[in-house]
C-alpha cells in the first residue's frame, strides 16, 4: 500500500519481479528503487515501473536508477504481462558459447551472472548484465539499437531506442575505464571494441 511496507516486503521474500508505482505514499518509487539497487540482497531483482509520468525525463530517470523496464498509464494489461514475461524470460535465458569471458582486468561469468573488474565485484542489474553480454559475445561487430532491443529486452518498438542509450551511459559508468570499449558508432548502435592483438 505504500512505498516503505513495499520496500521492507521485496527485502524479505525476494521477489522474481517488481512492478514500481512511482506515486506511492511514504516513499516514493524512485526512493524505494534506490534502496533496492543499492542493497545487495535486492539488487538483482528485475523492476518495471508502472506510472503515469509520461515525459522522456521520467523514463530516463527510471532507467538511470535501475528500472528494467518503463510502462505509462494507462496501460494494455496484455502489454504489461508481456513486458513482465520478457523480463523474466532475459533474467533466466540460457546464454549459449562461451561461459566465462576475461576481457584485460573484466571477468564476466555467465553461468554465476557475476561481472568483476580487478576482482573487484561490479554490481550490475540483470539487464544491464544482458546487455554487456550481448556486446562483449559479438565485440568488434555494430549492435543496432533496435537489435539490442530486441536480444536484451525481448521486444523492438523505435520509441525505445533511448532505453538502450540510457543504459549504455550507466553500464560505461560501472566499468569504469573499461567502459571506453563501448563505442558509439553514431546513428547506428554500439560496438564492443576488439581486442588488438
């Protein structure tokens, strides 16, 4: 019913899944995604929020602070159970080839959905890891926005294609150094730069 009782319950049963109303009494959404990506314990749990703040800002915002995923009111409960089951289905796809992946000081293990720089753990959303992934699996190839759209959040609309811009800029934040290796290729997508031999 209100933010802090929603934040103390997902903190107890570990949910799959999330979904945030932003407007909530007490604390509200954005606080209470904070609190969730900060705590080890929850940190991993995939969010969507679900609000009525429509402006490109607030979407932004969402993503910056670790949202999965974006719904405005209203909403097709068709479109919401299919986001969710997106979700959910990236959260626990298989990944296929390579299982542990060791890129100069980055580690990436796939099957223990752990990134580590330095061995340093790098705390990275379950998307975020998808999409690292993504990129690293295919480093030295051109990811269009629409294609990561599309293997990373399981479904491609080109109103979206600032999600991927968003958490592009955060997963380079968390790689420090390393995130330089993620290169802009202007008006197409992204690439993961290959190693020089």
């Amino acid at each position: 019913m209100d933010g802090a009782s929603g934040l103390e319950r997902a903190r107890k049963e570990r949910p799959s899944l999330i979904i945030l109303d932003l407007m909530l009494p007490e604390m509200d959404g954005k606080d209470v995604c904070r609190a969730l990506k900060s705590n080890p314990l929850t940190r991993s749990i995939p969010i969507l929020m679900l609000t009525a703040k429509v402006e490109e800002m607030d979407r932004v915002i969402g993503f910056e602070l670790g949202a999965d995923d974006y719904v405005t009111k209203p909403f097709s409960p068709r479109e919401l159970v299919l986001r969710v089951k997106a979700i959910l289905h990236r959260k626990e796809a298989p990944y296929e080839g390579e299982k542990t992946i060791q890129i100069n000081d980055l580690l990436i293990d796939i099957d223990r959905h752990l990134v580590s720089s330095k061995k340093r753990p790098l705390p990275l959303t379950s998307t975020e890891f998808k999409l690292l992934v993504e990129l690293v699996t295919n480093r030295g190839r051109v990811q269009t926005r629409e294609r990561l759209l599309d293997k990373v959040w399981g479904y491609t609309y080109e109103g979206y294609a600032r999600t991927v811009d968003t958490h592009i800029r955060r997963l380079r934040e968390k790689l420090g150094p390393l995130g330089n290796s993620i290169e802009t290729i202007r008006g197409v997508g992204y690439r993961f730069r290959e190693e020089k031999e």
